[in-house]
C-alpha cells in the first residue's frame, strides 16, 4: 500500500512538472515577437553588416522574445511598399533615405541643402539633436515613429574624365536621383542631371549612357563602380543620411521593457555602422589609387567656387526648407563644432 500511495504521489508529480513545463514552452511559443525589417541595401554594406548587427543583438538581449527577419536589397518592395507596410503594422521596421520621406515632411529635405553639413561630426549633431529628432517626430501622424538616423555618407562625383575644377564639370552628363534638391545642384554646378533607375546605373555608366554618378564612397565601392569609372572627385557637396523607422500600430503593442531592448540594440547598430562607413572611406580612397583610378581633391580655393555657384539652392527650397531652419543648422554647427 505504501510503495502504491509513493508511485501515485511520483505520478501526481511527474504530471504537474508536465503541464508546468507545457505551460513554459507555450509561453515562450506565444512570446516570441516577429520582426520584419526592410531595407534597401547589400549585405555587404555597412548597413547591410549593421542590420545583422541588430539583429542578432536584439535577439540576445531579449533573450528569444524577439525573432528579426531581415529583407535587404530592397526584397521587400520598393519605398512606397516599405511605407504602406509600415503604417498597416505588417512591416514592423525599415529605413530609407531621409528626402524620400519629403513627401510627408518636405523639410526632411533638410540635409540634401548643399554643404550645409561640413563633417561627420556635424552630421552627427544635427540629426541625433534636436533638429532631427523634431523632424523625424514629425511622421508620427502618418502611422511611423524615427528610431533615428544612419549613415550614407557625403556625396562624390565618380566620373569617366577628370573633374579638378568648375570648369570641368560643365555638361556632364551625371546620373542624378529623384531628389529635386539634387537635381538643383548638379544643374548649379554646370552638370546635366540625367534621372537612371538604380538597377541600371552599372550599366548605363560602362555604355557611356551617362558620364558620371554623384554618389558616396561606400555604395560606390559595393556597387564596383570605381571599376568603370577612373576618376574620383571629393565634392562632399551634400550628406545623405537614412532614418530608420518603425511602425506605430506594432511600436504601440510592446511593453515598456520590449521597447527599451530595441532602442538599446538600435543604439549598437547605430554606432557600428556610422563607425564603419566612415572607416571604410580611407580603405577605398586607398583601393582605388592602387587600382589605376584617381582621386581628386578640391583645394579650398576651388571648393568655395563650388559653394558659391551652389548659393541660391536652398533660398529656391525656402517653402520646404525654410531659411530660419537652415540658420539653426548653422548656427548649431558654429556654436558647438566651431565649423
């Protein structure tokens, strides 16, 4: 009778821990959050490396809660793709190029200005202060919260003939973006801006279809094109930045707890790849000398003529980038870079 009542007590328990361990695995089962992450470059790219980044901290830190699927080279679909996503919450994160998102705010055209922003470092001010973090506020409304901003870098003129001065630049032919502020300044500069979907750039450059590409340093080197372009010119007329977005209907849903651990990896994400494509400019100024290409900088004489044939870009964008906000970018820059 004893060893009867021992083996019913052994099953009684043995039946509980069952459920209890049932009832943990369920949990976790049901915990387990869903991220899906749209973004339009290579895996290779910063970017790309930065993403991994996030994720694979982010599912760390929260110990499984959190599960990213990560669609780069734009697999998720196009811009207007990422943004319905986002707002239905059936996208939970992605970023693209801040101007794109002009068409919500047309003051997010704010860093296409031309050498508005003279450093990384004054990159770095602008969008991570007030500035950017108001304008970035500004999509809430439209169903989309800023997580914050990453790095495209400056951009350059990779072109098929030398550009040492002004002078050169006029009539070239140049693959420009949809960007209407960009499209102001090559045509300021004296070049012909010539809109080519991104898929055919390679292509159109190696045909002689256009001449040249106004482009930052890392997208240039993951996309070869210093293979069929020889010269290099350092312009860094303007600084492309992307904000990185998350959806508010999905944002709303999480705890507090939930929502600090993605701000806290996106902080480490945010750190490795501005760090990193910066870092990568030297290396590929370098790689591409040694490759036969040549790299053309600007002597400060010559920059100021390219400022000044540039001047009256931003007044013809007053009604989307008001003046009083291009005078506190400055101002910020002055007061707290000495820039």
């Amino acid at each position: 009778m004893r060893q009867l009542c021992r083996k019913t007590i052994c099953n009684v328990i043995s039946a509980a821990l069952l459920i209890v361990f049932s009832l943990c695995y369920t949990h976790v089962e049901a915990k387990e959050i869903i991220i899906k992450l749209a973004h339009p470059n290579v895996p290779q790219h910063p970017m790309g490396e930065g993403y991994e980044l996030f994720k694979s901290d982010l599912e760390r830190r929260s110990g499984g809660v959190f599960r990213v699927d990560i669609y780069d080279s734009s697999k998720y679909g196009n811009f207007d793709a990422v943004v319905q996503g986002l707002q239905m919450g059936v996208l939970q994160m992605g970023s693209d190029a801040c101007n794109n998102f002009s068409v919500f705010n047309p003051q997010l055209m704010f860093l296409d200005m031309p050498f508005i922003i003279p450093s990384y470092e004054a990159a770095d001010l602008i969008t991570d202060g007030p500035i950017g973090k108001k304008l970035a506020g500004a999509l809430e409304k439209n169903g989309i919260l800023g997580l914050g901003y990453i790095d495209i870098g400056f951009r350059q003129v990779f072109a098929n003939r030398p550009i040492r001065k002004l002078e050169d630049a006029k009539g070239l032919k140049i693959r420009a973006t949809h960007s209407k502020a960009h499209i102001a300044i090559l045509k300021a500069l004296g070049m012909n801006p010539t809109p080519v979907a991104w898929g055919e750039v390679y292509t159109a450059l190696q045909q002689k279809t256009v001449d040249a590409i106004d482009i930052d340093l890392n997208l240039a080197w993951f996309n070869k094109f210093p293979e069929i372009t020889k010269y290099v010119t350092l312009t860094r007329s303007f600084y492309s930045g992307h904000l990185v977005l998350v959806s508010k209907p999905f944002w709303e849903k999480l705890t507090p707890q939930e929502q600090s651990w993605i701000n806290e990896s996106f902080a480490v994400m945010q750190k490795f790849e501005r760090n990193k494509i910066r870092s990568n400019e030297s290396m590929i100024i370098q790689k591409i000398k040694e490759t036969g290409g040549e790299v053309i900088e600007l002597s400060s004489e010559e920059r100021a003529r390219w400022i000044k044939a540039t001047e009256n870009v931003a007044p013809s964008f007053a009604s989307a980038v008001p003046p009083e906000l291009i005078e506190e970018m400055r101002k910020t820059i002055r007061e707290k870079l000495n820039q």
